[in-house]
C-alpha cells in the first residue's frame, strides 16, 4: 500500500474504521474514501476529517464502482455489530454483513483491490452460536470464494474484544470496558453478567488499527488474529475498575472463553499488541480520579 494509493474504508466514522481512517492520515496516505451510513451506535458524524471524501450511503445498496476513485486498498469494516442485536434482528444481520461483503468482493473484482476484511473471534465459539457470529462466518466464506474464482486479493482480521477511543459506553452496541468506564465515572455497580468467571481476550484498538494496516502492506494472504493472547475473566476486570459489581444474567450465543493465537499474525506480519489492558485501565482511573471524589 502506498502513500499515493486510493482506499476505501467502508464503516469509516464506526469505532474502529474512525481511528483507522485518523491513522492512515497521520501516516501519510493522502487518498482515502469513506462509505458509512451512520447506523451504528458507535458512528459518529464529527469523526470526519476535511482531507478524506466522504459518502453518506450504505454499503448493500451504493453503487461502489461509481466512486470517483478507483480503490487500491479496501478495508471492510462496515457491519451490523455484536451477537445481542442479531438475535432480535436475524435477517437484518444476515443481510445486511453478508450483502455488504459481496458488493465490497464486487468492486475488487471489478477494480483489482485488495480487500481486508473485518471478521470475528466469535467464529471460535461456533459459527452457528448466534446471527452475528453466522452472517460473519458467511462474510469470509464470500472473501474466501471470490479469492478462490476471481483471484482477488485478500486478508481477514479476526478481532478480539476491541476497546478503547471512541468505544460505545451505552447501548446495545456498547463493549464490556465501555460499560465499565461508564459505571465508574457514575459510581454505580458494574454488570457482570452470568458468574463472571467467563475469559475474554481483551485488545486495544491501536493495536487493532496497526494490524489491519500491517495486513495492507503484506504480501501474505490469510486469516489473522488481532488479539493479545492474554485474556481475563469479567470478574477480574471488572475488579480492576471498582468493587461494586452486580451480577445479571447469562447471555446467550456467547463464548465461555477467548484467547488469540497470534503465531501466525507474528510470524508473518511481524505484528505483536503492545497495549496492556491493566496499564489502559489504570491509566483511565488516574485521568478520572475528580469523578471519584
């Protein structure tokens, strides 16, 4: 990918597609796109930046081809997010990721682009386990498939429990740490749901946003974790916040228990995470310590 290249960011004002299109501008790649249609919790109109062209539109219906720049490089991250919706909207989750995905496998057939996908770990706990972790599933198979019949270029991140900047603290969209962060800038108990013993592999969104850009550059092709091959129980880390924790119930279609295996990320991309979830915890306590008094 180089400086000069066009690239396409669909999901582009979302949590993590904001912090990759401010990252990509600070490293000096001066062509960029964004498709988003702003309906996600986590998307935000003020994330836009006066140097990237923008288009309000989603990504299932826009006629992507008619874009004014012909794209290098297509990060695909636009996605009706998180397994708790889906199961109130199945179908809406099913077309929407898997639809969206193949208009994005269309214009790199059409335009010779790479696309990087945006997956899920969900797939580990079983692709069938709920509608987010299925229409995810079937997203990467339309990758995989139009890699196989019309040789596009490709990468799939799976991603592990993003937080951090700009992460949803409320709503159905809302992430475990924004949650928490929310909960303790109000003093009130932090949900834990179940019996909090269930791990999850926590990993910082500028980790993420380094990987998806590595996965750009390498000539490698694949699936990759983006992940910290660390992972913690709710319980702990809701104990690293505060000790007011409230117990709700078990959710379903979710994992028991995550944890990257990032050998492959390293070994090809050379890309380890280098945020620590306590040393990000910590740090936000210390900045936030006037709310507590």
């Amino acid at each position: 990918m180089r400086k000069e290249d066009n690239i396409l960011v669909t999901g582009g004002l979302g949590f993590i597609g904001s912090n990759l299109v401010d990252a990509l501008i600070e490293q000096g790649y001066a062509n960029i796109t964004v498709v988003d249609n702003l309906s996600s919790d986590s998307s935000d109109i003020t994330y836009q930046k006066g140097e990237v062209t923008y288009f309000i539109d989603d990504v299932c219906t826009v006629d992507l081809t008619k874009l004014p720049n012909k794209p290098a490089v297509i990060f695909h991250l636009a996605a009706d997010a998180r397994i708790q919706p889906s199961f109130k909207h199945p179908y809406e989750t099913l077309h929407n990721n898997c639809i969206g995905t193949t208009s994005v496998c269309e214009l790199a057939r059409k335009t010779g682009a790479k696309v990087v996908y945006a997956g899920s770990s969900s797939f580990y706990a079983g692709p069938k386990l709920n509608p987010y972790a299925f229409s995810k599933w079937m997203s990467e198979e339309t990758v995989l498939m139009y890699n196989t019949v019309y040789n596009i270029k490709y990468n799939i991140a799976r991603f592990f429990n993003v937080y951090g900047d700009r992460h949803p603290k409320t709503g159905a969209h809302a992430t475990v740490i924004g949650v928490f962060e929310e909960c303790y800038l109000q003093q009130t108990e932090l949900p834990v749901t179940g019996n909090g013993v269930q791990r999850r592999d926590f990993t910082h969104i500028d980790d993420i946003v380094s990987g998806l850009i590595a996965l750009a550059n390498t000539s490698c092709a694949g699936i990759y974790n983006l992940g910290t091959g660390i992972n913690y129980s709710i319980v702990e880390v809701a104990k690293m916040f505060s000790n007011k924790i409230t117990y709700i119930s078990k959710r379903p279609g979710e994992a028991q228990n995550t944890l990257a295996d990032i050998s492959d990320t390293e070994k090809d991309l050379g890309w380890v995470s280098k945020v620590s979830l306590k040393e990000y915890i910590e740090n936000f306590k210390s900045n936030n310590l006037i709310n507590q008094q």
